[in-house]
C-alpha cells in the first residue's frame, strides 16, 4: 500500500476531528475578541444581563449575519433605531483562524482534487453553521434605556415613557450570508496560499492569481499592522486607554482601511450628529460633525490638521511593497506592464470590498408628544464611499505602482529559476 493512500485514508478517517477543530476554533476566536472588545468598550454594564446576547449578535454581524433593532416607549411615545456595522477585528480573527484550520491537513499535498477540497470545506461548514445557528438564536434581547436623571425619570413615569431597545436575527438569512461568508474565506485561502493544493484544472491560473491576492491580503494585514502600533502609542501616551483597546479589539480594520482608502484619494459622504462619534482620529470626527453631509478625503481633513497628505507617502509605500511581493511571487517570464494590468484588478476588487463593508449606519431616536431628541437620546452617524471615483483611483494606483514593482522585483531570484550562464 503507498503512502499516499495510507494519507488520504487517514485524512478521510481523521476528517472531521479537524473540521471540528478549524470551525470551533474559529467561533471561538471570534467569541473571545468580541468580549474583550465590548468589556472595553463598556457593554458589561448593559441592563437585564444582556452582555452575553450583545457577544453573540457581535459575532452574527461580523460574519455577515442580520441583527435587527427595535425600539418602544410606550403609547404617548415612539422610538427610532437602526444599526448597520461590521466589526471587522472579529471579522479578521476569525477568518485567519478558519483559513488556517482548512489549509493545515493540505500543507503537504501538491494537487488536490476538487471532491477532496470540496469535502473538507463540507464538513467544515456543518460545524460552523451549526455553531452560528447557535449565537443566532442566543442573539436576542430587549433591554429598557436609562433616560437620564430624576426630573427625566420622573417625566417618564408621569407619561408612561419606557424607552426599550430589543435586537434579534433573521436566522435564515443569517444561516445564508454566514455560509457565504464561510465560502469566501475558503476559497480566498487556497488563492494566498503557495503550497496549498489546487485541481489540476486550476494549476494554469496561480501564476497569475495567486501572487495578485497573497500582495493584496498583506497589504490589508500591513494596514492593520501599522494601525495596531499607532493606537498603542496613543493609549501609551494619551490615556483613554480603555476606549482605544475596544477600538482595536472590534473595529480597527474598520478605521486603518477607511484611511487607507482616504489615502488614494477617495470620498466618503457621511454625517455625525449626537452622541454617537468616531473614536480615532479626532479629524475624523470633526469633518463630519455638521449641519450637513459631509465630503470626507484628504482636502477636507487636510483643512482640520495638514499632517493627513502624509497618507499618500504612506499608501504609496504599502502599495509598492505589495507590488514588489507580487512581481517576486511571478514567473520571471512575466512582463512589467502584466504586473501592471494585475495589480491593478486586484486594488479594484480590493478596494471595491473595502467600500461594501466599510459602510455605516446608526440611528437612534426617541420623541414624547411630538418632542423629539428627548434627553440627549438622538443621534445619526452615517458613512457611505463614492464608489466609482474611488475604483478609477485604485486601478491608476495599481497600474503605476505595479509597473515599478515589478522594475524593483527583477533581480531577485525566484524559487524553481536556474541562473543564467
């Protein structure tokens, strides 16, 4: 008997312990950033022990799942409420965990059939939907808001003003985009990987696909990574800590690639208005905390603090980083104008990602007889990209950048090449 049919007997037979293993791991992950994040950030204290609801719609949403709000105050009342974020820290740690978990048993195999990657990826996603069913359900709750001090309370009580906030999932459809989820955290594993195993079909585009989105995955990593040691310098150095750490553990991505965005000349239109705010940095805020929908790039942020231009030196250096991983990751065969064309349909897709889920949406109102903002209560934040202006900047980035990445990446030696005599 070969070797390989004793591996592959052993893969079958030990299949799903390690499918177990990836999904638990990676709802666990995510579990465990979503309670630091939000004990950070305050939420432990939240009424009628609605903290461990609070983790698990968390979790819901960052893997793509539909929580839906709904607020009550009584009959001479009526509430507003509305919420649509993700958290992508938990987002980023659980799709690190899982992808690591699905490409462990294949590190050692240089084809995999299609049945064979199909199969891990089944089992893997009956444990993670079956997990996700889980904090689906657990994700519901109905808590009642504190209205401020007693004159306020006492008004309450006086007009039967109850304020109560409730949250629950559409558990079907959080099922569908939780699985979706899932499948593209799979497939972009095998795409990033180099010794990931793939069909034999698709052997003829990894020269091409693969080095493109293992630049773009360090790209955003580097972006977080960059991210991660500034807001420890500003807990060091300027207090605050606390709110700085519940940024980092549920919303740092949220914040670095918004920026990084900003970086390549993109707008984002949004508007702050009441209590709700954007933690770091404080420009961000101030632009767009006015009477009106603001434009939020890099002139009208320069107009608060002129250091912001200093995020063009920035992307162009992360940009032409990823372009020399990328070129150095190709074919030598490969021409500078293909490294060009490739960077730049990856900084598209990118990018375009990046506008999807980087969107926000809070509301939260409350009116007594027709009195609206009652006790400070209201508040709007939106943020929402231009998106075409922003997917032009990106393929002009990624054409100049990947050209001079591939120029830097001609010497170096590729893996496989024999020096020329």
């Amino acid at each position: 008997m070969s070797v390989r049919t004793l591996h592959d007997q052993a893969v079958s037979r030990h299949g799903w312990v390690q499918a177990v293993a990836a999904a638990l791991a990676g709802l666990i992950a995510m579990v465990v950033m979503a309670v630091l994040g939000l004990w950070a950030a305050g939420a432990s204290d939240l009424p009628q022990g609605a903290f461990p609801q609070v983790v698990a719609a968390t979790v819901v949403t960052a893997v793509g799942g539909t929580v839906e709000l709904s607020g009550s105050a009584g009959g001479l009342a009526d509430t507003q409420v509305g919420l649509t974020v993700t958290p992508l820290s938990v987002t980023l740690v659980g799709a690190l965990v899982v992808g690591a978990g699905f490409l462990r048993p294949l590190r050692h195999r240089a084809v995999a059939g299609a049945p064979e990657l199909a199969g891990w990826a089944v089992r893997i996603a009956v444990v993670w939907l079956l997990g996700l069913l889980g904090l689906a359900l657990a994700a519901r709750k109905t808590f009642t808001v504190d209205l401020g001090d007693d004159t306020l309370s006492e008004l309450g009580e006086l007009f039967g003003v109850r304020p109560k906030v409730g949250f629950t999932t559409d558990v079907p459809l959080t099922l569908l985009l939780g699985l979706l989820w899932l499948a593209a955290v799979l497939a972009l594993a095998l795409l990033v990987s180099r010794g990931a195993p793939l069909p034999a079909r698709l052997l003829r585009f990894q020269e091409s696909v693969r080095p493109a989105a293992h630049a773009m995955v360090v790209l955003l990593l580097a972006c977080v990574a960059l991210g991660l040691v500034i807001a420890l310098v500003v807990a060091a150095t300027r207090g605050r800590a606390r709110e700085t750490f519940a940024v980092i553990l549920l919303g740092l991505p949220n914040l670095v690639w918004l920026v990084f965005t900003i970086g390549l000349g993109a707008t984002w239109n949004g508007h702050v208005e009441g209590p709700f705010g954007l933690p770091m940095p404080h420009v961000l805020d101030e632009v767009l905390r006015g009477d009106d929908t603001a434009a939020l790039n890099l002139s009208s942020m320069a107009e608060y603090d002129g250091r912001v231009w200093w995020l063009v030196v920035v992307d162009a250096v992360l940009l032409l980083g990823a372009a020399f991983v990328m070129a150095a990751r190709s074919p030598a065969r490969m021409r500078a104008w293909q490294h060009a064309v490739h960077m730049a349909l990856a900084l598209v897709l990118t990018v375009l990602t990046l506008c999807l889920i980087g969107r926000i949406t809070a509301h939260y109102g409350l009116s007594v007889l027709g009195v609206n903002d009652l006790a400070g209560l209201s508040g709007d934040l939106f943020l929402h990209p231009d998106i075409w202006p922003a997917l032009g900047l990106a393929a002009l980035w990624g054409l100049v950048t990947g050209f001079l990445g591939a120029l830097a990446a001609r010497p170096v030696h590729r893996r496989g090449e024999t020096p020329s005599p």
